[in-house]
C-alpha cells in the first residue's frame, strides 16, 4: 500500500499542488463555482416569485372585471325597465289596459327558434336517420327543410 502512495506522490499533479499559486487558483476556483451556484439559485427564486405575481395580478384583473360587473347588474337592477320586468314575471302585474294571457309551456316552447320541443317517436326516428347519412347530403336535407318550412 504504501507503494502505491508513493507512485501516486511522484505524478505529476502532486507537487502543482505543493505551490501556493495553484492551491489559490484552486480555492478561486471552488468560490467562484459556490457564488455562480448561490445566483443561480437566486435567480430560480426570483422566477418564481415573479410567475406567482404575474398569477396574482392576472386573478386581481379578474376580480376587479367581477365586481364592475356586479356593479353594472346592481345598477340595470335599480332602473325602471328592469323593475317592470320583475313585476311582470314574478307578480304578474300588467300596465292599465294590457290583458295577461297565459299559455301553457308546451305551447310556448314549441315556437321558441333555436329551441329543440319534447321529443316524440316521429322526431327521434328521423334524427336517428339523419345521423346515418353524410355531412354533405344532411346540410342540403336541411337547407331544402328550411325553403320548403318543412318541420322535422
């Protein structure tokens, strides 16, 4: 064993570290390497302080177009239109001279555009038909509905 120390002791990186020159160029060279690490680590922090902040600031600007927009509703609440919208829908009320007529929601919702009525057999068979065929010839099998003021 102590041979090979001894072999080791006569390389030629032994006595580079004998000299007070190299062994300073060393100790710079481990600071230097600990200062970059240390801001390194510094600057991942500070990107990640910043991303959080970036959050913060996003869901701020979401409150605040909350609020004013709470604040728009709460006003349209307070205006004349809209308090006789509500007397009309919840009370029920009328102006002098107009009728109230109450239709029953079948009714009203069958003629309502956009919206699909209660299903029946006659319509659940000719959707499930529809599905079969391709895009092209269901878009002209609706276009020809609409000209023609064909109901499905």
């Amino acid at each position: 064993m102590f041979n090979f120390l001894q072999a080791y002791r006569n390389h030629s990186v032994f006595p580079m570290l004998r000299d007070v020159r190299s062994l300073g160029l060393v100790v710079f060279a481990v600071i230097a390497i600990l200062v970059t690490w240390s801001g390194a680590k510094a600057v991942q922090s500070n990107y990640k302080l910043q991303q959080e902040i970036a959050q913060l600031q996003q869901q701020n600007a979401l409150q605040e177009l909350k609020n004013n927009n709470q604040k728009l509703k709460n006003q349209y609440y307070n205006t004349p239109q809209y308090l006789e919208l509500a007397a009309r829908q919840n009370f029920g009320l009328a102006l002098p001279g107009e009728k109230e007529l109450i239709v029953p929601k079948e009714v009203a919702m069958a003629r309502v555009a956009g919206v699909a009525p209660t299903a029946n057999p006659a319509t659940v068979a000719v959707s499930d038909t529809k599905k079969d065929q391709p895009l092209l010839q269901s878009n002209i099998q609706d276009w020809l509905n609409f000209f023609l003021h064909r109901r499905l």
